[in-house]
C-alpha cells in the first residue's frame, strides 16, 4: 500500500475490490472508492507483491505475474497513471527461475530487486538480486557477484543509496552473512 497526493495504491493477489472486478493492483480515492480512471485493463495474471511510485506518477511493480493486460510482463512492469501498461519499459524475458517479491528506488530512479528464487533477468545471470534501468533493462555495471544463498524478501534503499536486503540467506557474493545486509 502507498498514499500519494490524493490516491491510495493498493496491490496483491486479489480479483475484486469494493464489489467490482479488478485485477491484484488498483488505484482508490481518498475516500475509499475505486478511482475508475485508472483502468487496468485484465491487470495482472498472478499477485503484485510490491511496486514503487516514480517521481511522474508512473507505477512499477513485480511478483508473481507473466502478463499485465494481456501483454508480457514476466514479474516486472511499469504502469502509466491511467493504469495502461508502460511499453517503453522493456523488460524482456523478466525474471526467471522464481519470483521478485519487493522493489525500491535509487535517487538516480533505477530500482533494485530481490527475491526468492529468480535466477537470471532478461537472460542475464542474477541470483535473486537486480538493478533494473528506468528503461526496464538490466544494469550490468551492478555487480551482485553470487548473489544471494537463499531467498531474499524485502529491500530498502537508505538516503544515501546504499542498499539494505533482508532474507533467508547466509552468504551474500560468497561472504557469509545471516539474513541481513
């Protein structure tokens, strides 16, 4: 869930709000109800676990999905504030091997990923860690090494952009650490 200026955004794994149908990722006033502006189309296929609000309002959010509206979105796509997918984020195979489950955003606007078992992005090596250009494509200059031994939950991007992943593992880049670093 994320308040912005007037809205409320609210994700996860469900097919309905407040009656009507939508799908795992919605857009509410301040007054509870449905902003209807913001059409998803058939939204995601599979739950949207989390998701980061740009600086132009555009969303982008990952979990557990292959298609957004019915276009490929393999764990990862950018939403336009109408609530159409982004097709200048070009993500292209996404995620594979397991599921991204929490996003954060740099200052510069790229956004680091962890997750539980997702082994490559866009056909790149990357063990359950990835930092995704604001165009959807890979950042090969961020070095993840090995990555993590085991899953990784949630991710938190500290004032100085340093990076703070919490998660089941005990080795991060073949140094052992214990579910936090």
């Amino acid at each position: 869930v994320s308040q912005s200026r007037y809205v409320l955004i609210v994700s996860g794994d469900f097919t309905t709000y407040s009656g009507s149908g939508i799908n795992r990722i919605a857009r509410l006033n301040v007054s509870g109800t449905r902003d209807t502006s913001f059409n998803v189309g058939t939204g995601a296929n599979g739950a949207v676990y989390d998701f980061e609000i740009q600086s132009d309002g555009k969303i982008v959010a990952v979990g557990n999905f292959t298609t957004y509206s019915g276009s490929s979105s393999p764990g990862i796509v950018r939403i336009n504030t109408d609530g159409t997918r982004d097709a200048t984020f070009v993500v292209g195979t996404g995620f594979t091997g397991g599921t991204p489950l929490s996003i954060a955003m740099q200052s510069d606007g790229k956004f680091i990923v962890v997750g539980n078992n997702f082994t490559a992005y866009s056909g790149s090596s990357r063990t359950r860690i990835a930092r995704i250009n604001t165009d959807g494509t890979l950042d090969t200059t961020y070095n993840v090494g090995t990555g993590f031994s085991n899953e990784a939950y949630s991710v938190v991007i500290q004032s100085d952009d340093k990076t703070i992943v919490g998660g089941a593992f005990t080795t991060y880049s073949g140094s052992s650490v214990t579910r936090l670093v």
